[in-house]
C-alpha cells in the first residue's frame, strides 16, 4: 500500500502529485449510494459518477438520453456513500457543447445541487469556450478525449479511435489544449497504447485510460463491468473481477426455490 492510502480526502491537487511521484491513479464508476460506499472502501481514488448511467442504470443504447437532473440525482446519491474518493460527476450531453454560459450553468447545478467536486465533459478545441468558463469560475474540470461516447452517432461505432495520423495529431493538440485551458486530468478512451503513452508523458496533467493502455497515469474502468454484471460487453480492455451476474441469479433462483418449496421462511426466520 502506497503513502496515499493514508490520505483522508483525495483533491485534484492529490491526483496531480500521484502523477508526479509515479504512483498510479484508480477511478471506478459509481451511481448510488450502497455502490459508492463499496467503492470507496475499497480504496480507488476518485469516482466516476459517469453518463454511462445511461446505458447501465437506465438501459439506454447510448448515454446520450440521460438527463442533467438525472445526473444530479445519481450524484447527490454517490456523495452520500463517499468519505475519502475525489467525485467527478459527466455534464452529459447536450448540457455544454452550444455555449459558454449554458455550460457553467451546468457545471454550476452539478456542484451546488449534485455536490461533485469536480466535473468531467467530453471534446478539444471545439468546446474550449465551455471548459475556459467553467475553469474561470473554480470548477475543477476532467477533460476526455478519444472515444468520446457522447459523439457515437458522428463516430458510428465504438471501434478504437486515433488510429489515423491526423485524428493522432488533433488528439495530441486538444491534450494540450486542455492543459492549457486548466483541466485537472484527461480520460483517454479507447485509443492506441503508443499514442497514450505519448500524450501522457507530454502532460503534466495526468491521464486516466480506458482502453487506452499501461502508460496513462491512471486507470477507470465502470464498475458494473469490472465486477461482471454485465455479461453481454466484453471489450478486450475489461478484466472482470467478479462473475456477480451469474453470482446474484444463482442466489435469485434459490430464493425463488426456497419460497416455493415453503424452506423459506423457517421458524428462526419469522416472529
Ligand atoms: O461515463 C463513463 O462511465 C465514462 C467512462 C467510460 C470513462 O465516461
């Protein structure tokens, strides 16, 4: 166990010396209390209150149908269950990308209603205006480059992203952009191991991979993956930990026999 262990609330200043001391960086999605609880026991250092709530909690194909409301909901939630973790909550979308003033409302609802410390929106250059305004007002924002679900109807798949030079090249550029404009760290999604190595040692921001490689600063995974409770999305990035699908209908359909078979409620179980 590293130094940071010890460390009782986890800030972007934390994670920005973590990147500097070469200690690892851990992120995990979370969008209810019990969950938050859970993650933040077990020790990562910042949680991702992710729009993939849209698809995990809510059965949407894509995050694009979730809510600003619906965020702040599942936020409000995982602050509740967190003592120790950095909590980054998703503008999702439509919330940011059309002005500069539309956006820092946005950012401004998630931490005084949602009580984030930090949020994170997707997209470079084209949405410097929206990140600038929203730095400007004290608002730590997590940059996300790469496969950029919001965009998925423009990408028309979720096929790894900046293989080409160019698209290489303006990732590169909208990294530093970020850093510039005072993002606190960048989620590389789903890109090329080399090209996250690159951008990440010519940072000093540091980055979380998803998909994207041994060489970022840190690493996110969604938690309902990693513990496996989703058993139709098997990207080659995800390590499962848990086989929990199979754990939790197996555990299902023995109530189910237990009630029917009159096992269940027993005498020590009943008043
Ligand atoms: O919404 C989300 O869960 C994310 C992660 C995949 C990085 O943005």
């Amino acid at each position: 166990m590293s130094t940071y262990s010890e460390i009782k609330k986890v800030t972007t200043e934390t994670l920005r010396k973590m990147k500097f001391e070469g200690e690892k960086i851990t992120m995990l999605t979370s969008y209810d209390f019990t969950t938050a609880k859970m993650v933040d026991a077990g020790g990562v250092d910042a949680i991702l209150v992710g729009d993939s709530a849209s698809n995990v909690m809510a059965g949407h194909e894509t995050t694009l149908p979730i809510t600003l409301d619906q965020m702040i909901y599942h936020t409000q939630s995982v602050v509740r269950g967190v003592s120790r973790a950095l909590v980054v909550a998703d503008l999702p979308f439509g919330t940011y990308q059309s002005n500069a003033e539309k956006a820092l409302e946005s950012a401004v609802r998630m931490m005084k209603e949602g009580g984030a410390h930090a949020i994170k929106i997707e997209g470079g250059k084209e949405i410097e205006d929206s990140i600038q305004k929203i730095v400007n007002a004290g608002i730590p924002v997590m940059g996300h480059l790469g496969l950029t679900p919001q965009s998925i109807y423009q990408f028309g798949t979720y096929k790894v992203r900046a293989k080409e030079e160019q698209e290489a090249e303006k990732l590169i550029s909208d990294a530093k952009l970020l850093e510039k404009l005072g993002c606190f760290a960048i989620v590389l999604e789903k890109i090329p191991a080399e090209l996250a190595k690159k951008v990440s040692k010519s940072l000093t921001i540091p980055t979380i991979g998803i998909g994207a490689g041994a060489d970022c600063d840190g690493q996110v995974l969604v938690y309902h993956d990693m513990v496996g409770m989703n058993q139709g999305f098997s990207p080659k990035f995800l390590r499962r930990y848990l086989n929990l699908y199979s754990e939790i209908t197996g555990a299902v359909s023995q109530y189910v026999k237990d009630v029917k078979g009159k096992d269940f409620p027993n005498s020590n179980e009943s008043y």
